[in-house]
C-alpha cells in the first residue's frame, strides 16, 4: 500500500480499461475508473457488438433470399427497423450492467465522469474531486473523425449510425476501410440504395491486397455501387435529401451520409500535452514495449495508443499490464499473428501477413488460393464466391499467413490462428484430415502454388 488514494487509476471504461481495472484488483490493488460516456467503451456500445448484431440482420434478408432455392417459400418479408434498434439497445444495456457488476465484485471503484490529469499523480473528475494515484493508466480510445468540410454537421458517423430514429433509404459512405465496408454491407442488405466512394485506388488497403479486390467485386454483384477516387468536398441540405459534391464535380443525394474516414486518439483536454506525455502527430501516446509512456508511472493501452486497434488486442494488454504491475508476472502480448474479422457481406477473416508484408520483408514464399462458389449457394440464385489464400515460407514450410473472404470466415479464422501462432508448416495443413463437406476443409487441399499477384 501506499500514501495513495489508489495504486491504479484508469481514464476510460472501454475494454482495455476495464479489464486492466478489473484483474489489478483481484491481485488486491485499490483501483479507480473514469468513464464519462458508457461502461464498455466503443465496442460494447458503438461498435464491435451493436455492428454485429445489425450485420446479423442484414444476413437474414441474404438468407430468405437463398431460401428459395431449397424449397422454402418466405412470403412477404417486413423489417422493422425501430424494433432492431430497440432489441439491439436492451442487449447493449444487458452489456454495460455486466461490465459494471464485474468491476463491483471486483473491489474497483466507479466514477461516472470524465477525468483529467492535473498532475503526475493526480486525476479530477468532472465535479471537481481529485485523487491521487500511484499508477495511471489512458485507456480513453479513439473517435470518429469528420474531415472539416463545408457542410460536415449534416453528416453522420458510426457512432451515430446505430441511433438512427428509421432506416435511410438511400445512403452515402465515405471510407474503404473496414468500418465503411461493413456499413455499405449492413444498410444494403436491410433494403437500403448503398454508394460507396473512396480517395484511393483501392479498399481495405490494410489487408492483403486479394481482400479488397474480391470484396469490391461482390460489393457491386450486390448492388452496392462504389466509386473510387473520389471524395466528398461539400454537403448541402436540399428539400429531398442531403446533396454531396464530390472532387470531380460528381453530385449525389441521400437521405444519409456517413462518413467512415478513419478514427483520432482521443486524448486532447485530459492533460497529457501539459504534463508532457509524448505523442505523435496524430495524438496518439507514444509506449514502449511495457505499454509503459515517456513518464515511467503513466501506461496506455489501446485505441488512443493507435497500435493496433482492436478489441481483443486492448483486452489482453489489460490484463497483461495488470498482472505485471500487480501479481509479479512478465506477461506480454505479441502484436505478431493478431487474427481479425470485417464483417462485410461477405465476411473477410485474416491471421498472419499479407503477400504485401511477405515481400516487403524480403521473404521468399509459396502463394496458394482458391476460389469457388460454396455449397450452400449452389441452389441459390445469389451469386456469392468464396476466395481463400495462404502465404507459406520456402524455407521453413510455416505458413505465416492466411486470408479468406466467405461465410463463416471468422469463425473458421480462430482455429487457423491457433495454428499459424504454433508454427504449423503447409505439410500439417496437407496431413489434416478435413471435415467434409465444408468450406473450411479446402483450406487443407490447396496443393499447387501460383503466381504471386501482386
């Protein structure tokens, strides 16, 4: 014990924050959280949870219509979007008193407030409390960001897309990253006129290359009409709509526009610049290796770090921080074959590197894929491939990537992940018996290697 008023004290209440609180006081720390907004954070409240629930939705629609080539005749089909979003409400609130409940059980003390660093070892919270803490941890996330153009008020975010009071009819994303491809999937599928359009050349340029590319094709096989290189430079409201020009002098209207064109740390006006905590250009806090910042008793993990921004990965640096600072462990998390999922329509899942990485690493490998149209679509009138991908050392065998875009992808995708994180060599993949008839065993009989195609 110290002289303390804690021996940790979080900023943030999202997933990493709560899990870091959470486990430091089982170890018998006295620790405190500040969340000013929702206990869970971004992912619980307006993200990874409500975004899968409504992809859910939208998958629904996609399966009555290949119901019919099984013989199913589903009448006629009514979504309600308020009863979605008020099912999806009382899930996310169900969430949030879990949250709550395990940081109560656990001895961590909550303040509903936002808090502020005053000092080096001081927080205050919105009604002018302070208290002193031996450790601190920023684990405030990031947020939307709107480029300043004129006209940005009309525009929407995720964060917003979630409370939408009825579905739009017509909706314009703005992004290629995973977020904007989710939504474009998520509206077209509930009956929405989805336009995407893009700065670059391609979409989810984070992934291997083949990802975006095939996701692009089913995108418009969908109906989805994309439009690269392209960018909204003004938004105007118009007795029907919002009207969007673009760089190109293209215009287009809808009823939605949302822009999904990247996320900030958030981390200006809680005290970080004024005690000197380093940063970089986009305000994320620079750490090092122990998630430990340039002020040895100040940590940061997740979102407002902009290391590598998923949920799971904010989790696991919680815990592995609180269990060594406070239970002796030298626990860390390797950032290395960090498999992740985009739950477009169709889903892409991924774990390890990509062609790209392969070759700026200057590895030498064998490239393997395939491409078919599933069982399950064989009776269907949709249209709908799946592609898989695998990325294998010439010299060890190991296979140090793979990629896929099709149903089921992320659930097949944690398995693999285990797999490639032990070190397994294409030759174990080619010895595996795989469970048939599925799409997950084909992963097991790609024998011939390609061209690359980059």
């Amino acid at each position: 014990m110290t002289d303390y008023d804690f021996d940790l004290y979080v900023l943030g209440g999202g997933s990493g924050g709560v899990r870091a609180s959470r486990i430091a006081a089982t170890h018998g720390a006295r620790v405190g959280v500040a969340e000013e907004r929702y206990m869970g954070g971004t992912c619980v409240n307006v993200g990874c949870i409500p975004k899968k629930l409504l992809a859910y939705s939208a998958g629904f629609g996609h399966g009555f219509e290949d119901a019919k080539g099984y013989g199913w005749d589903c009448g006629v089909n009514r979504f309600s979007w308020p009863d979605l979003i008020r099912n999806k409400d009382a899930e996310i609130s169900r969430l949030n008193g879990v949250y709550r409940r395990l940081m109560d059980r656990a001895g961590v003390t909550i303040h509903d407030s936002r808090a502020t660093l005053v000092d080096a070892h001081t927080v205050e919270i919105a009604d002018g409390q302070r208290f002193t803490a031996d450790r601190i941890l920023i684990a405030t996330g990031g947020w939307p960001f709107v480029p300043d153009i004129p006209g940005r008020e009309l525009a929407i975010t995720s964060n917003e897309a979630f409370h939408l009071p009825d579905l739009p009819r017509r909706v314009l994303i703005a992004g290629g990253g995973y977020i904007a491809v989710e939504f474009a999937g998520i509206f077209a599928g509930l009956g929405a006129e989805v336009t995407l359009m893009h700065r670059g050349t391609a979409i989810l340029t984070a992934f291997d290359h083949e990802l975006g590319v095939r996701l692009l094709h089913e995108m418009k096989t969908h109906g989805i009409a994309t439009h690269l290189l392209t960018v909204i430079v003004k938004l105007e409201k118009t007795a029907s709509g919002i009207l969007a020009t673009c760089n190109n002098g293209q215009t287009y209207e809808a009823d939605c526009v949302l822009f999904a064109t990247g996320r900030k740390p958030m981390t200006d006006g809680i005290g970080l610049a004024e005690l000197g905590v380093a940063m970089d250009s986009e305000g994320a806090v620079i750490v090092d290796e122990d998630d430990r910042t340039n002020i040895p008793h100040i940590f940061a993990i997740g979102d407002v770090t902009n290391q590598l921004n998923l949920t799971p990965v904010a989790t696991a640096k919680g815990q592995a921080l609180a269990e060594r600072l406070f239970a002796g462990k030298d626990r860390h998390v390797s950032l290395e074959n960090v498999p992740t999922a985009i739950f477009s329509s169709p889903p892409i899942a991924t774990v390890g590197i990509s062609e790209e990485q392969a070759a700026e690493r200057g590895l030498s490998v064998k490239i393997f894929k395939e491409s078919f149209r599933p069982l399950k679509h064989r009776l269907s009138e949709r249209d709908q491939e799946t592609f898989m991908k695998l990325i294998v050392d010439n010299a060890t065998d190991r296979v140090l990537g793979c990629h896929m875009i099709g149903d089921d992808a992320a659930e097949m995708m944690q398995g693999f992940a285990v797999a490639i994180t032990a070190g397994a060599t294409k030759a174990m993949f080619n010895d595996t018996i795989g469970i048939h008839p599925t799409s997950a065993e084909e992963f097991l009989t790609m024998r011939t290697p390609v061209a690359a195609s980059m």
